[in-house]
C-alpha cells in the first residue's frame, strides 16, 4: 500500500503536467501558470479520485462475479468521458486565461460550452487510441499500478488535448 500510494504522489504531482508541457512544447508555448495548474490539479485532484474509481471497478461484482476486463474497460471509458475531458480543458483555459472567465455571464457560459464542444470533439476523436489503452490498463496491470497507467495514457492524451484546444475551439 505505501508502495501505491508513493507511486500515486509521483504520479500526480509530476506525469500530469509533465505530459501537458510536452503538448505546449509541440506547441511552440511554455506557460508557467498553467504547468503550475496542471501540477495542482494532478497532484491535488487526479491522484486521489482516479485510483479510487480503480479500485471502485475492481470491488464491482455483477450476479457475485467480479467484473470482466470489458466491464472495467467500460468502466474505465465512462469515467473518462467527454466531461472529464471538458473539465481538463477548462483547467487549462483557466490556466492560460489568467482565471479570468469574461466580464458577463454570456462570456462565462461562452467559455463553458466551448469547454464541453472540445471535450466532446476530443473524447470522440481518441476513441480508439481510448479504448485500446484502457483495455491494457484494465487487463494487464495490476490495481496498484492502473493509475500510473491511466497517468501514461493521459500525459499521451495531454498531448493531443493540447493540440485539440486548438484545433476544437
């Protein structure tokens, strides 16, 4: 356990905005607030509630039988869906917008929306790549490890939600 928990702490604190800093580089950008952004909220945020949902997929029982590696590959994909994307990508404007959401509602609800449409493009554009790496989380590594897998795959993704901001918005 203290072994998962350290891996954890690394992971968070370090491979979530190590992976965004790739994308901003591939960029041609470096943006200090927003590395410190990515830090906090993998460190603060993503470290605790994604291995918990692991560990919620693996206490699963369906007719007493734990779930199948499709089941948690599913699984898996639902926690990671357009929102969650949505939601990193807001983190991200908040970061390079200097938490500023415009001066009305009209602005805030504006950036929102634009948000979740990049969310929902992006979620939908890595599908497959999604799929397969989830299937390889949930079926090769052990519970201990799926979060510093589930880290890869998402500083991988950090790269292509990067360039989707971009492209999406």
């Amino acid at each position: 356990m203290k072994s998962e928990k350290t891996i954890n702490l690394l992971v968070g604190w370090l491979l979530y905005p190590l992976g965004d800093l790739v994308g901003q580089v591939l960029l041609g950008k470096f943006e200090p607030e927003r590395i410190l952004v990515m830090t906090l909220v993998g460190g603060l945020l993503y470290r605790f509630e994604i291995p918990a949902w692991f560990r919620m997929l693996d206490s699963i029982c369906i007719a007493g039988r734990p779930l199948t590696w499709i089941g948690r590959t599913i699984g898996a994909m639902l926690y990671f869906n357009p929102l969650w994307i949505a939601r990193h990508v807001f983190f991200i404007y908040l970061a390079t917008h200097h938490f500023q959401l415009g001066t009305d509602f009209s602005g805030a609800l504006a950036v929102i929306l634009n948000c979740l449409v990049v969310g929902l493009k992006s979620f939908i554009t890595n599908l497959p790549i999604s799929v397969v790496g989830n299937l390889i989380i949930q079926t090769k590594l052990p519970v201990q490890y799926r979060f510093a897998g589930s880290a890869t795959l998402s500083a991988i993704f950090a790269v292509s939600y990067a360039i989707e901001y971009l492209l999406f918005r």
